[in-house]
C-alpha cells in the first residue's frame, strides 16, 4: 500500500518563479541555486524546469554531477568551492566553475592550475567564507598568474532586513573590489526581493525560486512568487474524545472539551518539524484544522472543530499554495529553506500533473 504522504511539485510554478526574478532583476544574470536536493524539489527535476537559467549553483561536487546529468552543457558553480587538490583537478576536468575563498584553495590552484573559471568570495561581514577585503587584491593577483581567465567576485549578505549593516557590507565589497576587471554578484533572494542595488551582473536566488520568501513576516506570494511545494497527506483515522483525554507521547495535550480529533500521516521522520507549536494550521479538505499535541515521528494530530465532517482518506495539506511553508516555519520557530530542504527520503516526489 502507498503510504498517503507525498511531496507535489510544480515544475510551472519553478519556471514562473525564474520569470519573476528576470523581472526584478532586468538585465542581470541569473545563477539558480539548486543545491541541497534543489530545496527538496529534486536536483533534476529543478534543473529542467529552471532551463532557462544562466548557470547552476550547487554546495558540492556530487551535487554538480548530479545537474550534469540532466543539463550536460549547463555552467554550474561549486559555492563552497573544492576542498582538496583532487576536487580541482576533477572540477577542472568537468568544466565546472568553482568559488575560491581560503588561502588554502589558492595554493591547490597554483599547483593544479586546472583551467576553470573561479569565483573569488569575498567576506565582507557574514564571518564565514570568503577573503577579507584587505586580502582582495593579492589573492586577485595570484589567481590571474594561477590560472589567467575572466573570473568574477562575489559576496554573501548576512542580514539584508538590517539595513545599516548591509550597507556596511555593499561598501566593504565595493572598495575591495574597486578597479578589478571582472563581473561581480552580491544578490541571494532576500537581497533580490528588497535590496535593487545589491542585483549586480549575476543574482543568485535559491529559495524565490521555489516560491517562498526568506524575509520575516512574509511571504512569496506577496512578490508574485508560486509555491512549488505541496505537502500532501491524508487522515489516517478520527476520533472522538472527551474532555480530559490525552493526546500523544508524554499525554502532554488535554482535550478541553469534546473534540473530534485526526490523525495524520506525516511526522518529523517525513520532515514536518518536530517543533511545529500547536495550532500550527493544516488544511483537512481545503477546511482550516490545527494541529495538537508535538507532532511524532510518523503521525500528528489536528483538532477538526472546523471540519466536522472530516473522515479517514480526506486530503490534508501540510504546506503549498493555500498554506504558505512560511506560516508553518513561523509555527516552528524556523525558517522555510529548512522544511523544504529537510523533506526526508521516504517521502515520494510526484510532479503536479502527473500520477
Ligand atoms: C544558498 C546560497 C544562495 C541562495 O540563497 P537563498 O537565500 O536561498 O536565495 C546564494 N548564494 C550562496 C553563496 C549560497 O550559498
């Protein structure tokens, strides 16, 4: 038997996304960040319907291989660059490109010298990968006499809703990177959803393109953004309880009064976080229910006050377009990248419009 719970995805809604970041950022280049299983949508399932992109962003060289597979000749960027002489040579060998933001990534350059085109990271801030601005231009120069090519220069916004200390990062990048030769990208999705002078020559959005907003308080839709993610189940059985009764590990939840209670099929083992407070809502039938009791590893429990006629086999969304992932990460005290990326294995992947 099939278990209920399944992941849809909307290839329409990826491309879609892709046309609204051409639009805020018109003019620009676009790098698709599709690592981490494409933020749960499936490496090649995103690749396809992101086509149109410039260039590929991935964390590492599996993940490359991986868009390789389905776009033989797309560009794609290793955004934490190799680690080992090794990765060079074979990133080197695949024609990938590669970020360089450690000494020590310098040095194997200079004794592999693979011919690939870097992007040198600069760190102008967020305190976690990149040259310090003083270090720009020596390491600028030893790149050009490592390995001589049109590279580029890149940095990454730590916290694009404090504006005082963006700009201290945007005029940290400029100066550091004042007078070099070279196409520049700052934008991540935060920056591309409320920051214009951040788009430089390359964007590169990762979470828009799925259709969900990193900003706090927000959500995707409110940018013309579609959620490509639905979180589909069903109920697996409903009951009536008394007030007084208990739900779930720890009899920790107490019915106030009568309810009719339902049980769902999904639980942290799927990806729906185990911190998701109660009345985190669910919808059951397209009706609004909210959960109860922590969810557990398979299962978790939703009060039906709403849908007083629900029965087992109604449909319930977890998250999707009628129930953004940025509410249900509000609900858990986390952040949408990390439900859409934390989908486990179990879960089947389907692609909307298809069986
Ligand atoms: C993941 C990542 C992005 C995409 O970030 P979003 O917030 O998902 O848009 C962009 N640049 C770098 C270097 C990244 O690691």
């Amino acid at each position: 038997m099939r278990r209920p719970l399944s992941v849809v995805v909307d290839a329409g809604a990826m491309r879609h996304n892709l046309a609204r970041v051409r639009a805020l950022a018109p003019g620009c280049r676009c790098m698709a960040v599709v690592k981490a299983e494409a933020y749960g949508h499936g490496i090649a399932r995103a690749v396809r319907a992101l086509d149109g992109a410039d260039a590929f962003g991935v964390c590492c060289l599996a993940e490359a291989l991986q868009v390789r597979e389905t776009a033989p000749h797309s560009t794609v960027v290793l955004l934490e660059g190799c680690l080992s002489a090794a990765e060079f040579a074979e990133a080197g060998r695949l024609g990938l490109e590669t970020v360089v933001h450690h000494a020590e990534q310098l040095a194997m350059l200079e004794s592999e010298r693979p011919a690939l085109r870097v992007w040198l990271k600069i760190d102008t801030g967020m305190h976690r990968l990149g040259f310090a601005p003083a270090e720009v231009a020596t390491a600028w120069a030893r790149l050009q006499v490592a390995v001589p090519g049109a590279h580029r220069l890149m940095t990454h916004l730590a916290a694009v809703e404090d504006a005082t200390f963006t700009a201290g990062q945007l005029e940290r990048f400029h100066q550091a990177t004042a007078g070099l030769h070279a196409e520049r990208s700052i934008a991540n999705s935060a920056a591309l959803l409320s920051l214009p002078e951040a788009a430089m020559d390359w964007v590169r959005p990762g979470l828009m393109l799925y259709g969900a907003s990193p900003l706090q308080g927000d959500q995707g839709q409110a940018h013309g953004l579609r959620p490509a993610m639905s979180l589909c189940s069903e109920l697996i059985a409903v009951h009536e309880l008394r007030r007084g009764d208990r739900v779930g590990y720890g009899a920790a939840w107490e019915c106030p009064a009568e309810l009719r209670v339902g049980i769902v099929a999904a639980g942290y083992g799927d990806g729906y976080p185990r911190s998701a407070a109660p009345d985190t809502p669910v919808l059951v039938a397209g009706r609004p229910a909210r959960l109860i009791a922590p969810p557990s590893m398979d299962m978790l429990a939703v009060q039906l006050d709403q849908v007083p006629e629900a029965r087992p086999g109604d449909p319930v969304l977890l998250w999707g377009p009628e129930l953004p992932v940025e509410t249900v990460a509000a609900g858990a005290g986390t952040i949408p990248h990390q439900l859409l990326s934390g989908i486990t294995r179990r879960v089947a992947i389907r692609e909307h419009g298809a069986d």
